[in-house]
C-alpha cells in the first residue's frame, strides 16, 4: 500500500529514494543548480507529499494540448444521465441495418422511456461478451447493470438525424468497471454512425482507441501524479511522479 509506505517513509530519518547504487550521493543543492538531464542518486528524508489522499493521485491526462483534469464523480454523470433522459428516443433511428431496438418504459410516479440499440455483426446479434450496446434515458444504476453483462456501453441521444454521444463531461465509452473520457478542447465528435464501420469489420473488437477514432474523440489517459518535497542539509527538492 503506497500510502502506508509513505508514512513509513516520513518517519524514517533518512531514506534511500533512488537506487543508482554505481552513483555516489550527490547534495541536492547540486542537483538545483544543475540543468536537465542529469541522473542522480541522493539520499534524503520525506518532508511531506500530496495529495494525502491516495485516490485525488489520478488524473485524465490529454496527450494532444498536455491537459490534466480531475476524474468527474459518479454525481456529474449521474446529473448528465437524467438531464438527457429529458431527450424522448426518436422511433426513426430505431432498427437499422447496423444495430437492433428495444424500448420499454419505467414503472413508478416519474415514468421514462429507455431505449437500447444493440450493434449487429453480419446482420446477426453477437454474444453479450462481445456486444456493444448503445442506451438512451437510462440510469446510472441501469447503466451499471448493463455493463456487468455486455463487453461495451455507449451513453446517447437522439437528434433528428442521428444518435449523438452526450456531453464529453460523462464517459463517451464503459467498458465493465472502466469509463472513457473524450479531451473537450481536441474532441470534434462525429455521428454515431460511424461505428458501423467498426461492426463492419471481420472480427469487431471494440477496442477504445478505435471506437474513439471513429468517433473524433481525442481519448484522455488516466494517469498517477504525486508530488514530493525532498530535503537534506543543503536544501529542498521537489519531485514530481507521472505515470500512466
């Protein structure tokens, strides 16, 4: 667990933090004063890292304009998923010659109409596994339960001429536990229907990346950053870890 290791690491005097064992140590005033790149091996103690919380340590990173962003909460999407259930499904985007519909409504006081389109390889349904499956109007919770059961989930709605993905600030693309994001400023989505492309292919597999390309989605890359102010007596040093 990195964040007991780190508390174990403030309480030591000293810590080995880099492990050049053919370096000999070198101050880290030196290191301040010294222009990049170089290679080092320091022995210094942990003043303090952040964030202290280990989960605010991953980030969505955008390769393209090197953007960083926080990780919407399942409330943002949440919010995003009812306010485009407002949108009614359009019945003449259902049942093309790429994917199949299914709609039905909610029981209860506040009714909703769900529709679902699922995509079809060679004019046939594949095996939930291997499904993607495209939802309008549905729940987070509805959303989840579909997720556990076909490989790929795509929030949308519906325009007069097309399915459309929703606001970039929700995943464009689920994958079981994963959620995709789409960089807002690099993105310049495109219709739905270029995903017939893919379904076209011999074997489809769905894969993010290329579901993203299709979709002119500039995919956004979890990533893990900390910081950490590293001192001896000559100085302090802060270092920055980025990793995908």
């Amino acid at each position: 667990d990195l964040e007991l290791h780190l508390q174990r690491c403030q309480q030591l005097s000293v810590t080995v933090l880099t492990d050049h064992q053919d370096l000999s140590n070198t101050e880290l005033k030196t290191i301040t004063s010294s222009t990049a790149p170089q290679q080092y091996r320091i022995r210094a103690k942990l003043r303090t890292y952040k964030p202290q919380k280990l989960h605010q340590s991953v980030k969505l990173h955008c390769s393209k304009c090197n953007s960083l962003q926080e990780v919407p909460d399942r409330d943002d999407f949440d919010f995003i998923l009812r306010s485009s259930a407002g949108t009614a499904s359009n019945p003449e985007l259902h049942n093309t010659s790429w994917y199949e519909s299914v709609t039905w409504t909610t029981q209860g006081q506040k009714q909703r109409e769900i529709a679902i389109h699922f995509v079809k390889h060679d004019e046939m349904l594949q095996h939930p596994e291997d499904t993607l499956v495209m939802i309008e109007g549905g729940t987070l919770k509805e959303i989840w339960k579909l997720s556990k059961r076909f490989k790929c989930i795509i929030p949308v709605r519906s325009t007069e001429d097309d399915l459309e993905l929703l606001d970039l600030s929700a995943p464009f693309l689920l994958q079981g536990n994963v959620k995709y994001y789409g960089c807002k400023q690099c993105s310049t989505p495109k219709p739905v229907k270029n995903l017939s492309s893919l379904a076209a292919e011999q074997q489809p597999s769905w894969d993010p990346t290329e579901i993203a390309q299709v979709l002119g989605i500039e995919l956004l890359q979890y990533v893990f950053i900390m910081k950490f102010t590293l001192v001896d007596e000559t100085g302090a040093l802060n270092a920055y870890l980025f990793d995908y």
